[in-house]
DNA sequence: CGGGATCCGCTTCGATACTG
DNA sequence: CAGTATCGAAGCGGATCCCG
C-alpha cells in the first residue's frame, strides 16, 4: 500500500476506482443505464422516460457513458434522424452491480429515513444555543 | 419495483434511492467508510489517513454517515478531546455493498481507460474549426 | 484536539435559443 | 429529432480564523 506522500502507482489506482465509483453516484447515469437494461432506446424515448431531465444532461451523460464504453451509440441516417442507445457486455455487467446495491438502498431506506429524522429531533441546531 | 415509467407513488422510494446511492458516489464517504471498516479511529487518525480531505469536508462527510445511522460517534470528556468514530452494523452492511463494486471498478478500470483513449482519439473535438 | 463560522472561487446544472 | 452554444443561478469544496 501507499506508506507516503508519494505518488505510487498504487495511488492512481485509487482516484481511478474513486472516478469510476462516482459514476454511479451521478444523478443520471444510473438511470440512463437501468433503462437501458431491457432494451435498445433512441434518444426522446429515454428523455421522456426519466423524469426531470434536461436533453443537456441527458447528451453530457450519454456520452460520456459511450466514451468509457458502457453503451453504444447507434446512428440511422433517416429523416427525421434517429439515434438509437443500447448498453454494452460491460454496462450490463456495471447494471448488475448497481442493482446490488440498489437493492441495499431499498432494503434499508426506511431504517435510513429513521434514523435521519430522530438524529434531527435528538440533535438540537447547533448553531449557539 | 416499477417497470416503466409511470408517474406511481412509487417515485418516492425511487428519489430515496437515488439519494442513497448518491451516497456511494461521494467523493469522500466511501473512503471514510472503508477506512472504518476494520476498526474504530479518531478524527485525527481518519484526517491523517485520508489525503487530501479538508477537516470540514471529514466534519461534514461524518456528521452525514452519522445522521444516517452509518457510523458511532463517541466524544470522550478527556484533556485533550478525543472522539472515536465506528462503523454501526447497517454501514458495515454498505461497505460490504460497496466493495463489491469498487471490486468491479478494479476488474474494468483497464479496459474503461482503454475505451476513453481510444474514443477521444477517434472522436474528433466538436467544437467546429 | 475536534470542530463551527465565514468568505470565496470553481464547477455543475437548468433554461433558452439555434442548427443539421 | 437530436443535438450544440451560451448564460446565469446554485452548490460544493478549500482556506482561514476562532472557540471549547
């Protein structure tokens, strides 16, 4: 392991698990991905699909999604024109994990919830008192 | 869990979900966590072990996991002060989660680097020349 | 030693307008 | 339909000072 401040190749590792990690923490990218777990989507269906989305951050996540190789972006040349998104061997493999540990979260939301409202009544504002 | 997207009561448990997971994605949690996996340590142990985080980032990060019942927090009344900060049985179950994707990080992290070089040389920048 | 309060730069994101 | 470009608001995070 890393014993100082140096910057071991070891150390790299690390920010680039932390990188790859904050992928699921990102507020989209986990919902573009479990969309496209069942089938193959174009672009307004997926917009129309998730709730709240802008199409800016639904073009930031796609993309960034199709740059590390976890979906693949399938261009038609129609008119209109027609972008068809579908996940990857390895964004499924990603979906399985994240399901896993969405399944923690639904498992232990509600002890979550509770104990976030008792801290809240137990822990008066600390701001002076 | 909902299968398409229907605007059920069920979008509630979705958004907690979400912020759960929001958890993960944390540019500190996880590695606060994980360092308490194996056993208790102090705020200073935790500052010294962790590079690069803030005493107010490590502050808020662990009032966070301890609102949310993830981690002990226990002051004890001694010159100088000291507080110890353990992981609760619910944040060993999430470390458990979350290992088991920082271990599908790890497995694909090559292969993702890969896919980002390979795409921003192939991909010219769109900004128009 | 373990924080709380404040200031402040930087990134992120939503809304809007425009293009092929 | 599927984006790109730009702007402004909001939030995150670091640095600093101070207190029990």
């Amino acid at each position: 392991m890393a014993t100082h401040g140096n910057p071991e190749p070891d150390d790299e590792a690390c920010r680039q698990v932390l990188q790859i990690l904050a992928l699921i923490g990102d507020k989209w990218t986990i919902q573009v991905v479990g969309r496209l777990g069942d089938r193959t989507l174009r672009f307004s269906e997926l917009h129309r699909a998730i709730t709240g989305i802008s199409q800016r951050m639904l073009t930031l996540t796609l993309r960034q999604l199709e740059r590390d190789g976890l979906v693949t972006r399938t261009v038609h040349p129609s008119v209109p024109p027609r972008v068809d998104y579908t996940l990857t061997a390895l964004g499924t493999t990603l979906l399985d994990a994240a399901v896993a540990l969405g399944e923690w979260a639904t498992t232990h939301r509600h002890e979550i919830t509770d104990n976030r409202r008792r801290y809240d009544t137990t822990h008066p504002p600390r701001t002076q008192s």
